[in-house]
C-alpha cells in the first residue's frame, strides 16, 4: 500500500507541543514517511476532511482554554453545523500536555478527541495525556505512545523494503542552508525588518512596534530581596488600543556577553551576514529574520540560548557530534533510559543550551552552520498584564515587572530573559526601543455604572488592578474593593500614595496584609476570613464581581483546596451555606519567565448557590 501523506498539527502556548510535533515530524521521514508540521491555526482546516492520516498534539493553556494559535481552528471544528460523517476518511491521534496539578488537566486534548470521533473520525490509538508533574515529565506517556503509534502506522503503511528505516543516529538534512555572503550588504535590512516605530496596521507579532522607554524605576525598597520595576512606554502613533484586563507581548534579546560566548563556542563571526533557504519546496523563511541576515542578528533576537533545552536538541546535538566521548554522553541523555539523569543534569538546575554547549565544546565547534535553526528554538514574547489605563494616561502604557533571578546549584544565578532584559534597559542613557504589540485578556469587568468589583492582587498581581481601578475612576464607578498583600509596607507596597489618594476621595475601599510586620504571618486570605460579612454582602446583595490575580506561589489558596473553603467560611459567618457554580472564568495573562502576574479569575454572583452540594467540584477551579 502507498504510504500516506502524514500531517501533524501542533496547538502550542510555549512550544513544548511544537517540540514533539517536530520530534514526529523527524521520525516520520526517518521512516519514509512524506510528512508536513505546522501549526493548527496556520491549517486550512477545511482540507481537514481530505486528510487520511493526522497525529494532533496539543497543549492546554491556563484553566482549560486551547493556546493561541489554535483558538481559530477550535472555533471551526466545535461548529454545530458540521456534518457527523465530515472526518470518516481521516484515521487519527491526540497527544496532549498538560499538569495535572491543574483541575483541567489537558481538557483540550480531551475535548478534541472526542469531537473528532463524533466527526466520523477513526481513532488510530487511545488518547495520549502528557503530565508535566510527572518526575520524568510529560515524555514518560510520550514515549511508550509514540511507539505504539508507529507500530500501528507501519503495520498500515510498512516501510519500502529497498529503503529501510534511516537510522537515529544518522543526522536528517537540515530544514535550511545557510549561504553566507563574503562581504555585508549595503544597506543594512535589518533595522527595516519587522518592528517598526510607525506600523502601517496593528502591532503583531510579526510587526511589532517600537515603543520608546519612557522611564524604568524600580518600585522596591533597596533591602528588598527582589527588584521590581514600573516601566512605562510612549505609545504615540503606535494604533495600540487596550483595556483593563489586556496584555502587552514583548519580544526579547539575548545579552551581548552570552551572544559572544555563543559565537565563541560555535566558532561564529557575529558581522557575518548570510542568507537562509530551504531545502524544501513550500517551506517558508521564519518571517521574523530579515534576509539577508547576521549572525549577530540571528542569535541576539532570534536564537534562545538562554532556554532549558528539551530532550530533542541533545538527540539532534549526539547526531552532530564528531567526538566519541561527548556522542556517548549525548546519546544517554537523549535516550529513555537516561531521563532521570538529563533532568538532573539540565531541568532541576536550569542549566541553559548556551552552558550545554559550554559543558560539550568539542560537539559545539562542530555544529554545522544550517543546523542552528533545527537545534535551537526561537526566543517566544513574554506576555505582561498592562498596568495603567488610556484614560488615566493617553498615549502611555505601563507595565509592573518582576525581574526573575534565582540560584541553582551551579555558580551562575538563573535570570529571566526578558525581565532582566528589560531592568537592563536605561532611558536616561539615550533613546531605548522595545518591540511590543497588545493582545486581548481573558479579564473583562462590567460595564454597568453599579456593579461593585473586588480585586484580590497580592504582590506584582496588582497590576491589571490598577489598570481596572484607574479605568473605572476615570468613568466616576465607585464601588472598588482592593485586598493587595505584600511583605513589608516600606519595602513592596506598590502604588500606596495612589490607593490612598483614591480611598480618601471615596473611589476605593482597601484592604491590606503585610506577611512579614508581625510574628504571625497575614495573608489577603486572613484578610477576606475577618471581612468576610462585608464580602458577602457585596456578592449576595449587591452583585459584585470577584477577581483573584497573581504569581501561583503568593496566592497559596490558589491551586489548593483553601480557597473554597474561605469562601464557605465567609458564607457560614453570615448564616448562610451558598456556593460556587461552573461559571469561573480564567485568564493567564503571563507566559513562564516573563516575570509579571498570570492567573487571573471572576466570579459573577449569580452562581452562587449550593456551596455545599459543590465543594468537591470546585476543588479544581483554583
């Protein structure tokens, strides 16, 4: 039987579900497979029903929604109108990422299996549910599913016996040619590519816009253990339009001191310039690279060296090697059985790919040019909660930024990139650019004048609060209810001149826990235990609306059982037993390492009913 062509759709939030999506792809033409990787939402999905053979792999963002660039395909294939027999020529399998320590642990794997099902589509295989809470992470279902998939697949379609399966250790051609040019362009392409300081549309991804720094002060005491910056931009010309509750996307670059060892260790000129091709018809450039390009370009805003690499780049690294000592390293902890000791060499202690090919120098002076795109993943924007509102501040954005850093056991501090990226950056030194573009959240707030709002922001989750609070002043809305915790009130009490403006004017009522001021620890739960008539009232009475924001480790009610028993405690002290429906809706509004607050959650009071009755289901909803 002619084999089919394989068609691998990945819906990734940061790129651990691109990653295996590749990983098939590469085993796929290791056993002569034609097959084609790409994102869903990049699909014409309507072709969905003249496809025979599809591997879905997909990750599940925040509580349960689909990532980004799949949100337009799952709109598609949950329409009611689609026939029930639309997929019955397409055999198919999911494989989903997840953590289970969440309530809805790869609800989006789950759901499309079976809405593919119930589109006449044949399963090729059970469902496959990652879970990066196990100790050898999500590859420890990954990898006994994927051999099961291609025993079931070469049984339907069996390898041409003159050509037999390509070997793992043989390298596969690399997806593009580096063509590097003898001397640098005259014009320089570069500063023209992409991000521009007047977009001719909205900001995106792939246009950016280039927001002059305005100023960068940090807003911590300097005892405080942590540096925490309010950062604020100069959107003037930029057709940037947002409103409380919305993020800002930041594009990053490396520092120049890991650019240089980079270059260092693979033997680069960083002023070299080249242009990039592909080996394959129909396979398009990385939009994000100007052409032609430098190295210095390519690894400084393109590259993430920083990164903790996955499994598949020392699979791809061991092909490379030349050196038998560092081969055999790399082929262990590629390997199944050497899990455990790549997590303890890489994950636990974060060690980045720059320090990977440090430990491996022999591999990495070896390293083919054309590879580097294969080996290496791009740097992903970091997604920040907006911090001000247009109202209060025309043709401004701020942003409240936690700049992460944090020791390992190796002697090098672990940073984030993009936070300290940006803590880097000095305005008053000459004029500073930051590529950024808007995105919608998932918080909205109600638009009617009476509602009343209460906002539980400790630490950095404050910030799409004042955004909401500064945005409701500015239409003369009363009725703001702020619970914020932090440690010391002189040392990360954030905007307090502001709040305390606000409460004297009648516009906010606050409340506030200073952990660290007295013996017994105070956290915005104790405070919601004490006022916990008040808050029922507002919910009950009034109809307000409940939000809850921050970083998971200061909300420590968030992911457990607390939280819906504070609730219950608040409703007992008032003589009523009332509870929680399905109606939560949440929005992560952070992506890993970008330092500002995620998870964030509002409650309508009109699903509040049968608490007690409900209990055991809401204890996944935080």
């Amino acid at each position: 039987m002619p084999s089919p062509g394989l068609l691998v759709l990945f819906g990734s939030q940061t790129g651990t579900a691109q990653d295996v999506a590749e990983r098939l792809g590469r085993d796929a033409r290791r056993r002569r497979l034609d097959c084609r990787v790409q994102a869903l939402d990049s699909y014409s999905v309507v072709n969905l029903i003249n496809e025979p053979l599809v591997v879905f792999v997909c990750a599940t963002a925040g509580q349960g929604e689909p990532p980004d660039n799949m949100k337009n395909f799952w709109r598609f294939i949950f329409r009611k109108n689609l026939p029930s027999t639309s997929l019955c020529q397409m055999d198919f399998a999911v494989l989903g990422l997840g953590d289970s320590s969440y309530a809805k642990f790869n609800f989006v794997a789950k759901k499309l299996y079976r809405r593919l099902l119930q589109l006449g589509g044949s399963a090729l295989l059970p469902l496959c549910l990652g879970d990066d809470q196990h100790e050898l992470g999500p590859d420890a279902a990954v990898d006994p599913w994927l051999h099961d998939l291609w025993e079931k697949v070469l049984w339907l379609y069996p390898v041409p016996p003159d050509l037999g399966v390509i070997p793992t250790g043989v390298p596969l051609p690399s997806t593009f040619t580096l063509h590097f040019l003898l001397e640098a362009p005259r014009t320089c392409s570069e500063e023209q590519h992409g991000a521009s300081t007047d977009p001719q549309g909205p900001p995106s991804e792939r246009q950016p816009f280039l927001a002059p720094m305005v100023t960068n002060q940090r807003v911590t005491g300097p005892s405080h253990f942590q540096d925490v910056r309010l950062i604020e931009f100069d959107i003037t010309g930029s057709r940037l339009s947002f409103a409380a509750g919305d993020v800002v996307l930041i594009q990053p670059e490396n520092r120049a001191s890991d650019l240089w060892r980079f270059c260092q260790a693979l033997g680069l000129d960083p002023d070299q310039y080249f242009t990039l091709q592909p080996r394959e018809p129909g396979v398009p450039c990385p939009a994000q690279l100007p052409q032609p390009c430098s190295v210095r370009h390519l690894v400084a805003h393109y590259l993430d060296i920083a990164s903790v690499p996955r499994r598949s780049f020392f699979e791809l690294l061991a092909c490379l090697s030349p050196h038998e000592l560092e081969r055999e390293k790399l082929l262990q902890l590629s390997s199944p059985q050497g899990q455990e000791e790549l997590y303890s060499y890489c994950n636990r202690p974060r060690r980045t790919i720059l320090e990977v090919l440090c430990d491996f120098p022999h591999t990495a002076g070896a390293i083919p040019a054309d590879y580097l795109l294969d080996l290496i993943p791009l740097i992903r924007p970091r997604a920040f909660s907006i911090a001000s509102s247009l109202l209060a501040h025309p043709l401004r954005l701020q942003i409240l930024v936690a700049v992460v850093q944090y020791q390992t056991r190796l002697k090098e501090p672990r940073r984030g990139l993009c936070s300290s990226w940006l803590a880097s950056l000095d305005p008053g030194q000459g004029p500073v650019y930051v590529p950024l573009w808007v995105r919608p959240g998932g918080l909205t707030f109600p638009e009617t004048p009476d509602t009343p709002v209460i906002m539980v922001g400790p630490g950095t989750g404050v910030a799409p609060f004042r955004a909401a609070i500064q945005e409701r002043v500015a239409r003369d809305q009363t009725g703001n209810f702020l619970f914020f915790g932090c440690r010391w009130r002189d040392q990360d009490f954030y905007w307090e001149a502001e709040w305390l403006q606000l409460e004297r004017k009648g516009y906010l009522m606050l409340f506030t826990a200073f952990s660290r001021e007295q013996e017994r620890k105070i956290y915005v739960q104790h405070r919601l235990r004490e006022l916990g008539p008040l808050v029922w009232d507002l919910l009950d009475r009034q109809g307000a609306y409940f939000y809850l924001a921050g970083l998971q480790r200061t909300l420590r009610f968030q992911r457990d059982r607390r939280f819906p028993v504070i609730l219950c405690h608040i409703c007992v002290s008032c003589h009523k037993v009332h509870g929680l429906g399905s109606g939560w809706r949440s929005a992560r509004t952070r992506a890993p390492g970008g330092g500002g607050p995620p998870p964030a959650q509002a409650l309508p009071a009109s699903i509040l009913e049968n608490l007690s009755n409900k209990l055991w289901a809401l204890r996944g909803c935080f």
